[in-house]
C-alpha cells in the first residue's frame, strides 16, 4: 500500500461553513439557514453543488422555495465561502509531509467544486502535496458512488488495491471497501498516524 487518498472536509480541511455568514446576520438567521431538518435546507443545495449543480441553479431553486429574502443568505454564502475554509486539521500538514518523504503518493478525492478546491491550493502550501485530486463536481459523481472511487483509481493510474483512502464518514469509508479500497474512517490525526504506517509497513 503506497497509496493514501484524502477526503477534504473533516479530514485534511477544517470546513466551517457558518463562518461565511458571522456578522452579516444575526444568529437566528444564521440557524435557521443552517437547519439540518430543513429538507431543502443547506445540506441539500451543499450535496447539489458536489454533484456539479451551479450557484445559479442553486439559487433559483432555492429562491422557489424559500423566497428571495431567503435565497439572499445564501448568496452571501455563495459570495464569502473562502471564510468557510478555516484552516487545516490539526497535525495533518506534519502528516502529510511525512508520508511524502516516506515516498508514499498522495492524492486527493472530495465532494467539492472546482472553485472550492483552487481557493484551499492557494490558501493551504500543504495540498500541493497531492499529486491529483479528482472533484466531484466535475464528474459529476459523488462519494459514497462507488464509481467515484474507481474513477479516481482510474485516473490516479493506480491499482484500487493499492490504495488506502481516508474519510471521516461512515458510508465513505463503505463505498472505497466495497470498490476494492482500504479504507480509514478519521478520528485525529494522531490516530491516522498509527493506522496508516502500520498497513505501509
């Protein structure tokens, strides 16, 4: 196994998507834009843009549905994600670089956009360690599709075997497993640690 493909969100990026809205609202907008038991609520539209939707479409939908006041919080979402991107996990820039210098290759997977992915290149020197980061956005696939996984090996150039991939939710982990991956459900990044020089040794 010399092979480590992240996730992004939860594992090598620490994502806080309420930030983009601290201070432009009060915090009972801010909930309520948030409400995870909305079923058209942010997680929806989130889960839409990973799949390729454009903020445009997104918009207008959501504008349908929940009106234009509304459908303004997330425009300013939209307009102020680069606050979302707070900073790496903890002890995972030191991770990685390690890895590297253990000769091991790194790669990335996420559900993400395009212009997600280029704003944590240019903020975070550490992800230029990732020598090809396959976007759900732009294949228009997303985790847990077991396509996605080998999509990813495909491109990679790498046998799916040979590969340990690292999420920090369940049903991620199960789809690279049942692709034919290795796969580690994150806690810390000390505990990757362990996991991960162990099944390279």
């Amino acid at each position: 196994m010399r092979n480590v493909i992240f996730d992004f969100c939860g594992v090598l990026l620490d994502w806080r998507p309420r930030l983009t809205l601290e201070g432009q609202y009060p915090q009972g907008v801010i909930d309520m834009f948030f409400d995870t038991a909305d079923p058209r609520g942010f997680d929806y539209y989130d889960r839409k843009s990973d799949e390729g939707w454009s903020q445009e479409r997104i918009l207008k939908e959501y504008e349908e549905s929940h009106g234009p006041a509304v459908a303004w919080v997330f425009r300013t979402y939209f307009e102020h994600f680069e606050k979302s991107l707070y900073g790496m996990m903890p002890g995972m820039p030191e991770l990685m670089r390690e890895l590297e210098a253990r000769g091991v290759q790194l790669w990335g997977l996420t559900n993400f956009t395009a212009e997600y992915v280029d704003a944590v290149r240019t903020k975070f020197p550490e992800f230029g360690l990732l020598r090809d980061v396959v976007i759900s956005a732009e294949v228009s696939l997303a985790k847990p599709d077991t396509r996605i996984y080998e999509l990813a090996a495909k491109r990679f150039g790498v046998d799916a075997d040979t590969c340990i991939f690292v999420d920090d939710t369940p049903e991620n982990v199960d789809g690279a497993r049942t692709a034919g991956m290795q796969a580690i459900h994150f806690a810390d990044a000390k505990t990757l640690r362990t996991q991960l020089l162990s099944a390279l040794e």
